[in-house]
C-alpha cells in the first residue's frame, strides 16, 4: 500500500492505493481489451483501449480516499491529482503486456 497526498476541497487528503491480486489485474486487462484478430500468418491486431485501461486501474487501485469511489468520481477528478493517482497505480501495479 501506498499513501498518496491529495488537494481535496480545499485541504490536504490522503488516498491509499493498493497492489492489485493477479486476478484484479487481469480483469481490468479483460476490459481493456476488444477481440483479437488473427488473419492467416499476420501479426495479431489487438483493440487496446487504454482509456478504459487507466480509468479501472485506477479505480480499483484505490483502497480508502476523500471521495466517492466510482467510475464517475474518477472521471472527474482534477487532471492533476488524477496523474498523481495513476503514477501510484501504475507503480504498485506494472503493466507488463498482453502476452
């Protein structure tokens, strides 16, 4: 776990993000990822929505916060503090591919 400081209405808040299990990991991947197309010998073509990706890593990242955990709330957030959670997420839990 980590804690991360946050500007929250108007004072200083602390949000604790977490290591995702495997499992969790692979679900946000799950939903990350349209169909992979293979087409005789070519490289497979992967649909990435990365969007989705950072939203519900983020999301599912965070343990405890000032804030309604949601998918709404975190699309709200101030681009900053959104950046400062997810460089916490993506610390604990590295994107390490597909495959």
């Amino acid at each position: 776990m980590v804690e991360v400081k946050i500007p929250w209405n108007g004072k200083e808040e602390t949000v604790v993000m977490k290591k995702l299990t495997w499992g969790e990991m692979n679900e946000i991947i799950r939903q990350a990822v349209g169909k992979i197309k293979i087409i005789g010998a070519e490289t497979p073509a992967v649909d990435f929505d990365i969007v989705t990706f950072r939203e519900q890593l983020l999301m599912k990242s965070i343990q405890s916060a000032p804030f309604k955990i949601d998918i709404e709330t975190v699309r709200g957030l101030d681009p900053e503090v959104a950046d400062k959670l997810l460089a916490a997420a993506l610390a604990l839990n590295p994107f390490r591919g597909l495959l």
